[in-house]
C-alpha cells in the first residue's frame, strides 16, 4: 500500500537527551548513558508506534448541521461598543422555538469555522472545526447566530476591560464597564443588536453584565446546560447560560439549551428534567411564596446605600403579588471569596492553564484541536495573558508546588458547609435574593493600571455571585431600577434544578417593580 503524505507525521520519540533531562526535573537520578533509560526509550518507542497508528484514524466529534461563511471582524463603525469579536450570519432550522430570534454566542464557545479568540492573543488563528452543543441546539431551533460576543482574557474577569482587543462599553454609558466575563453578550442585548445570547459564568460572569446592562441573565443548575466543547476555567464551576431583555425570552432559551447530552459532558446528571419553563411560569401571583433577604448580601465595604436600598425594595414589592419577604442570614456568604479562591486559583491553574479546561480522567468529548492549539499557544505566548490569569498561573504553581492539594481539597470540602447553609435557609425560603452587585457599573480605566489596580478593578464586584458558582444552585438577576442612568439587578438563587420557581418569581419581580 502507498503510504499517504498527507497523513500525520509519526509521532517522535524522545532522545535520550531529552529523557535525561525531564528525568532531572523530577528528581530522578537517570542519566543518557545508563541502560535503564536505553531500556525506557525502547519501551516508548512501541507506545509511540501506537500513538502514531491511532493519530492517523478519524475521531468522533460534535456536529456541524447547517451551512455558514466564515464571516469578518467588524470595523469600529459598525462596533462601537466593541461588544462584537467577530459577525457573522449562520441560519438554523426553518421553524422552532428560537425562530426569528437572533442570537450572539460568546467567543469562548466554538463555532465551526468562525474565528475564536477567547478574548485573548493566545487563541487569535484559531478555527474550531465542530460547533459546541450548545451552538447546534441554538440551531436547531430556529435561532440566527449573528456572531460572537467579545470576552474577558481567559475570561478570568468581572469587568470589561481585559480583551486583547479593547474594552467593551456600556449600551447604557460609553464610559463605563459592561460587566465580564461575558460583558460582550450583555451590552449586545441591552442595545438591542440582538435578541438573546450565550454567556458563560464560573463566578459571575452572566449575571455580572446581565445587571451592569440591564438585561436577564440566568446561570442555571450546575450541570442543567451541557458545557460540552467549551473552553473551561475549573471544572466544577464552568457554567453556560441564557442571556435576555425579559424573564421570558431567558425561560424561552434555556428550555432550548437545556438538557442531556448522552453523557459528552460528564457534569450532568443523566436524568435531566426540562419543564416547558415559559408556560408553567405565567402565573398571576406569589400566594405562599417566601422570598428571604440574605442580610449579608447588603451594606458590605463596597455596597452603595442607593443600590441596597433600590434591591430591597424591589423584593418588597413582591408582597403585592401575595409574597412574604423576610431577612435571613447565610453567614458563609460573606467569606464566599476567600472560599472561592481556595480551589480557584489551583484548579483554574491545572485546568484553565494547564489543560484548557478539560482535566484527566474527564469522561466526554475532547476538543483536541482546540486543547492544542490553546496549550501550544499558552506555552510560547505566556506573557500575553492578562494580570489576572498571570495571577492564577503564579500563585497556583506556588500552592501546588508547596501545598500540593491541601488548599484547593479544603476549599472542595468547605464548599459543602456553604451549600449546606444555602440548603437550610432554601427550606424556609422559595427563593433568597440580594443585589447582584452592591454598587453601579464603575467607569473603564482611562491609563494602563498597576497589576495590582488592574486584578482588584477587574474582580471587585463578585462578591455576591460567586456563592452560585460554589454551590451549583440557580441564580438569576433582573433588572431592579437605575440610578444615575445606570442599572441596578436583584439576584434570586433557587433549589437545585428549580429553575421554576426563578421563572415565576422573575415574573411577578418585572411586573411589580415596572417603571
């Protein structure tokens, strides 16, 4: 048989040399000349054999269904808030529930031969050649993906000024912050460029932009939307969700996004449920419903009086509509950062840095050609990632080199202590609300900031919604009124897989607190 020279190189197997130097990296007393690593390298040499024959087979991937042109990257006339990375106009399915909708997907999520950048110079070239599922459900459904939504570097931020290729501005002023990590999706909604989008969220990053914008954005039940083909940041916080004007048209896309996806992503539960969330929620009152006041949610160091004010009396007015609102006390919430931190900053470290979001032992889809080009990418590019991300990739190394699992383990065993009071105050409570940030969107940097200024200015307003993220529990914020022209969201978290009662009480909350 003629050999194809177009098939993949074979695999190249290590020199002695080069073995003889990882060997001293880890300790080992081995050098070129002994037999052992002679003996070692033959060993490897049939591993790599194999390596090679598979290499060359095709490997299952995810869909592409519908036909699209590789679209453009949009000249600031048309971009003016930089909330696009790149335009382009995929058509899905001819009827379904998303028909007539458009649709922006945020620029971590793959879309097959659309440009994707991650929000940061390391993936710029890259092309995915499969589309995430959430992207074909989309698709399937009748939606218009009209491009996607800038984001954060690495999206490891809460503001909007970390893109390598700009900061994204405020539909509602210019001047100051969309929110991040998915501060692109948010400003696009609220300007009305399109209907709904896709954010992603593993410490706020929805509902963030959703409140610094206006808009709805629901970060659902851990594992309710498969993540499947998305480039991660930690495993078990990734999130993918709605973003939206109304409670609706939130309710209306994730019943699309929703549900299983034949075990490609091993972050859901198989017996996934989707309720039929925009006609089970038009309901005509709250009677019986109790929604309670995370106290700690309020008055911490940051909060603006103006803002705590506005949200408490937004989830008072729910009364009107038969609901009891009371105060309670989450006491964990308000060290909910230094938890969060604890297994963040070496699990992002080993899976955003050094695995691209998908650890060892993951029993789903790979995106190989993504995680390849990404960790070739991180490797000779380093330098190029934000100061936050090169915060996790140093502090994370540190933790990991001289307190090997201690911290991030700790900080995985305290999580249940949080969940465990959410649980408690969600046995008295339909839902608990808080604002989803304590203060209004703050102006983007004008001059390049000291790295210390640049991580405390990009972090500083999750306070409240990384308790989401650690617990796995639903969490929606809506738009609660402004001040000063800029928005101000009210944050209700739910039971597990209770994305309902979010629906009915987001409901009734944007029809009591209309202006």
């Amino acid at each position: 048989m003629a050999e194809n020279l177009y098939s993949e190189p074979p695999i190249q197997v290590p020199t002695l040399a080069n073995l003889e130097e990882l060997a001293a990296k880890r300790g080992l007393r081995l050098k070129a000349t002994d037999e052992d690593l002679k003996n070692y390298q033959k060993i490897m040499k049939n591993i790599c054999d194999g390596f090679t024959e598979f290499n060359h087979l095709p490997e299952p991937t995810l869909p592409v269904k519908y036909p699209r042109t590789p679209g453009y990257r949009p000249k600031l006339e048309e971009n003016k808030l930089n909330g696009w990375y790149w335009k382009t106009n995929i058509e899905g399915a001819k009827t379904g529930k998303l028909h007539g909708k458009t649709v922006a997907i945020k620029d971590n999520i793959p879309v097959a031969g659309v440009p994707m950048m991650n929000g940061s110079s390391i993936m710029e070239g890259y092309v995915p050649e499969f589309d995430a599922t959430v992207v074909t459900r989309v698709l399937d459904s009748g939606g218009r993906i009209l491009g996607k939504s800038t984001c954060e570097n690495f999206c490891f931020s809460g503001g909007s000024f970390t893109c390598n290729k700009g900061p994204v501005r405020n539909f509602h002023n210019p001047l100051h912050s969309a929110g991040g990590s998915s501060g692109g999706s948010g400003t696009l909604v609220a300007a009305g460029e399109v209907d709904m989008a896709i954010g992603g969220d593993q410490g706020g990053s929805i509902r963030l932009p959703s409140c610094w914008c206006g808009i709805v954005g629901m970060k659902a039940t851990y594992g309710l939307v498969p993540y499947t083909g998305i480039l991660g940041q930690e495993p078990s916080l990734d999130h993918v969700g709605p973003m939206a004007k109304t409670v609706y048209d939130c309710a209306l896309m994730l019943e699309v996004l929703a549900g299983y996806d034949d075990g490609l992503d091993p972050r859901q539960p198989p017996n996934i449920v989707v309720p039929e969330y925009t006609k089970e929620m038009q309901v005509d009152n709250l009677s019986g419903m109790k929604i309670g006041l995370i106290k700690e949610g309020f008055g911490q160091k940051l909060s603006d009086p103006k803002v705590d004010e506005m949200v408490r009396t937004s989830v008072m007015n729910l009364r009107e509509a038969g609901a009891t609102v009371e105060e309670v006390s989450i006491p964990l919430h308000s060290k909910v950062a230094f938890l969060w931190n604890m297994f963040v900053m070496e699990g992002s470290m080993d899976s955003m840095i050094d695995h691209q979001g998908y650890m060892n032992g993951f029993k789903g889809f790979y995106p190989t050609s993504m995680l390849s080009f990404a960790g070739k990418s991180i490797q000779s590019r380093v330098n190029d990632l934000s100061h936050t991300s090169k915060l996790v990739l140093l502090f994370g190394d540190y933790v990991r080199q001289n307190y090997p699992g201690q911290f991030y383990g700790k900080g995985m065993n305290m999580r249940r202590l949080l969940i465990k009071e959410y649980e408690e105050a969600l046995e008295k409570f339909d839902a608990v609300a808080m604002p989803t940030i304590p203060f209004t969107a703050t102006k983007l940097p004008t001059e390049k900031l000291p790295a210390h200024e640049y991580i405390e200015k990009a972090l500083e307003n999750v306070s409240n919604t990384m308790a989401a993220n650690c617990t796995g529990m639903p969490a929606m914020t809506i738009n609660a009124g402004f001040i000063d022209g800029l928005p101000v969201g009210t944050l209700f978290t739910g039971k597990m897989f209770d994305e309902m009662t979010l629906f009915k009480v987001g409901h009734i909350f944007e029809k009591v607190n209309k202006a």
